[in-house]
C-alpha cells in the first residue's frame, strides 16, 4: 500500500506543540510551584475550622463532657422545697345532733436536705467512668478530624486533577480539529480517501466526548470542594507530599499506627469504660447510707376551732441493704462483664486494622511514586514517538491514523500522569493518617488547635447554670 505523504499546515503544527506543551505543564502541575492561588495548607485550615461534620463532633464532645458534673453529682447534697395550699371544707356532726361547719385554708412549707454518705462505690466509679468516656470521645474526635483533614486533601487534589484533565482534552479536541481540517482540504486536492477524513472526524468527536466528561468530572469535584472546605474552588496552587513527615521504613508504620491511631486509644478507653461499669452494677448490691435533714411549717386557720399549726425540724440517718431485687442488679453485673470482653475483643481487631492500614498505606505510597516515575517516562516517550510519526508521515511514510493513533496515546499517557501525581499526594496524607498522625499540629497548618480539655474543665466543677460556657 502507498503511503500518502501528510502536510500539516501553519495553524496545526501551533495546535501540535501546544499540545505537547500542555502535557509538560500538568504532568507537573500537582508538584511544581505557584505564586499565587489558595494552597493546600489553606484549604485545610479552612476545612479544619469550618467543616460541618468536624464541628457537629466538637459539639457531641462537649455534650460527652457533661457526663462528669452529672455523675459528680452523687457527692453533692439534694435539696428539695415543697410547698401546698389550699381550701378544705370541714364538717361536723356534734353529739347534741348540732352540726358544725367551717373552710379551712391550710399550707405547708419544708425544705428537705439529703446527702449521700455511701452507695456502694457508685459514684466514685461513676465519675471514672465518664471520665473515661471523655478520653475515649476525645480520641474519636481526633479521628473524624483526620477523616476530614483526608477529605479535603482528596477533594483538593481531585479538583487540580481535573482541571488538567480538562485542558489536555481541550488541547487535544483543538489538535484533532485541526488535523480534521487538513485532511478535508487534502481530501478535495485529491491527496487522500474519505477513509481518511472519517478516521479524523471519529476521532475528534471522541475528543469532544471525553472533554465532556472531563468537565463533567471537574464540576463534580468542585461541588464536592465546596461542601468539604466551605467555599468554592479558585485559582489553586499545585499540591505537595508529606514524605517529610512520614515513618523512615515500613517496619516502623505498623508499630507507630498500634501505639498513636485514634480507633486504637480510643477502643483502648472504651475497654477502662467496660471494665469499671462493671463495678458501678455491682454497686447496686451493696448498702447505702443517707442523711436527711428536714425543716417544715404547717398551718390551718378555722374560724369556729382558732388557728392551728405544726413546726417540724429533724435530722435522720438512713441505712438501707438490698436483699434481692428480682435478679436485676446480678444480671446487669453478668451484661457489663459481657459488655467488657466484647470491648476487648473490639481493642484487638482495631489493633489488627491498624496495622494493616499503615501497611497498605505505606505499600501505596511507595507504589504512587514508582506509578509516577513511570508515567513521566510514558508521556516523554509518547511525545518523541508522536514527534517521529508526524514527521513521517510528513514524509509519505505514516497515515492519518497513525497521527491520529499516536496522539491518543500521548492524551492518555498526560493522563494516567496526572492521575498518578494525584494519587501520589493522597497516598501520602494517607499514610500520615494511617498512622495518626494527620492533625493540626503535625502539619503546621495557621490556625489554633481545637483543645477539647478547655470546655471540659469549664464545666466539670460547675454546681449549677443552665448556659454553656459559649453563653448558649
């Protein structure tokens, strides 16, 4: 078969170096620097502040807080006023068969005052126990900031991704439509077959398809930015790796994730929690021992008796044993002990998952590096080989297919670049969350770190007040 020889005019070989440029600029648009644009440290410190779901579990914490000024409250007094009036009409049938009649208006006034001076050990391991519950919630709210400190990382570089994306099919559409154009006008000259031009028009209508969807994507992602960060995506700089902050070797990962991760310190409270609730039901078999002071002041005014009053004050020891109760407090004792070894057992899977998610997590972070060096091969291999076919054919010796052929293969080289330097940046943050490690100050990120310890310690000695400490 004879080769046609193909010429590409002025405006295609602009089209043509543009196109390679374009995959030069983002294959290195997630790693090289930028002047000016919202950076990824700044996306997180607004995510960081402002994100839905992180503040809701700042709230749930602070409400986790109250549970010790609640149980605290078993060492405080009770004190109960009481007070009732009222009309009684009153009577009497006397002996001589005359009959007595009178209103009565009587009210009582008391204040009653009862402290607990034993329960059992309830409320000293009820006050361990929330205090457990807020170390555990703590640890838990470490790890939704994580998740979403992750979250936005994602949302930040799928964003960039896809903005490339977007370009190198609108440079690719541009350089298809272009080559469509010759081979239209060396169609009427008589240089090539409509084979030719149909192969160039399929072409181009699949470029405009996947510049569709690239734009489809980038809309997606930045819809999602918005919800994640707070506002919507603009002019973002190039996003950079962690490695600085990651473990040296892959034996250290597993280790520092069992020791830091939040899942892990957090299943690791919840097991304290469990085992001293068990001592909280078995306090419910045990005596309990009450002072109750009382001051009352009773009245009644009838108009035929006179007036008529009563003014009490005592002080009373109260002393009281369960003998049995229907088997209630033996079976919540025999449930927290269940309750205490399904929490152990829960400890050790999260250990176990930890584990393997450093593991994996180191494993794809090395992985995205190598993924990365060879997709800069690719595209710098695919640029000289679409170079050399279109100089061949140039020469008669290459078709418009094999033009056509070679710069799809250089568009999804560009592309598989620019998902492999995204994948790259991610598998890094997640190695750092992987091991507990994706936090505020960990990354130096400008803003202040929520310390949930601030609230507790507002609250935890507070004897009364209905307002949070927010003035709520």
């Amino acid at each position: 078969m004879r080769k046609r020889k193909i010429v590409f005019g002025r405006a295609g070989r602009r089209a043509f170096r543009s196109s390679i440029a374009l995959g030069v600029v983002t294959c290195v648009a997630l790693a090289a620097p930028a002047a000016q644009g919202e950076s990824l440290p700044e996306a997180l410190t607004k995510a960081y502040q402002t994100n839905p779901q992180l503040n809701a579990e700042r709230a749930r914490q602070r409400a986790t807080d109250e549970n010790v000024p609640q149980a605290l409250s078993g060492y405080r007094p009770q004190i109960v006023a009481g007070l009732s009036a009222g009309l009684q009409a009153v009577r009497n049938l006397l002996p001589d068969n005359t009959i007595q009649s009178a209103t009565l208006r009587p009210w009582t006034v008391g204040v009653t005052v009862t402290q607990t001076l034993f329960d059992g050990f309830k409320t000293a391991n009820s006050v361990r126990v929330a205090e457990l519950q807020v170390q555990s919630g703590r640890e838990a709210l470490r790890n939704v900031g994580q998740g979403v400190l992750l979250d936005a990382v994602t949302v930040y570089t799928n964003v960039l991704a896809n903005q490339s994306l977007v370009e190198a099919q609108r440079a690719n559409v541009a350089f298809l439509q272009e080559t469509l154009d010759i081979t239209r006008k060396r169609l009427n000259a008589g240089d090539v077959t409509p084979t030719d031009t149909a192969q160039a028009e399929a072409r181009l209508n699949r470029g405009r398809a996947d510049l569709n969807a690239a734009e489809v994507n980038l809309a997606v992602s930045q819809a999602t930015y918005s919800q994640v960060i707070g506002n919507a995506p603009t002019q973002l700089r190039p996003a950079e790796t962690v490695d600085r902050l990651l473990p040296r070797s892959r034996e250290d990962a597993p280790g520092l994730a069992f020791r830091q991760h939040p899942t892990v310190m957090a299943a690791s409270f919840d097991v304290d929690v469990a085992s001293t609730s068990i001592r909280v039901a078995e306090s419910s078999l045990m005596p309990r021992i009450e002072l109750q002071g009382s001051v009352s002041r009773n009245r009644q005014t009838d108009a035929t008796l006179g007036s008529f009053g009563t003014d009490q004050a005592s002080v009373a020891g109260q002393l009281t044993q369960p003998i049995y109760d229907g088997g209630l407090a033996a079976s919540r004792t025999r449930q927290a002990k269940e309750i205490a070894a399904q929490s152990r057992l829960v400890l050790d899977l999260f250990r176990n998952q930890a584990r393997t998610a450093a593991v994996g997590a180191w494993v794809a972070n090395e992985g995205a590096k190598v993924a990365v060096a060879a997709s800069e091969s690719e595209v710098r291999a695919a640029t000289v080989a679409l170079d050399g076919v279109r100089r061949e054919a140039a020469g008669g010796q290459r078709t418009t297919v094999d033009v056509l052929n070679s710069q799809q293969d250089l568009v999804l080289a560009k592309a598989r670049l620019i998902g492999a330097q995204r994948d790259r940046v991610i598998a890094s943050y997640t190695l750092l969350s992987a091991i507990g490690r994706l936090d505020v100050k960990t990354l130096g990120l400008n803003t202040p770190d929520y310390l949930p310890e601030v609230h507790y310690h507002q609250v935890r000695d507070a004897w009364h007040g209905l307002r949070t400490p927010s003035g709520q």
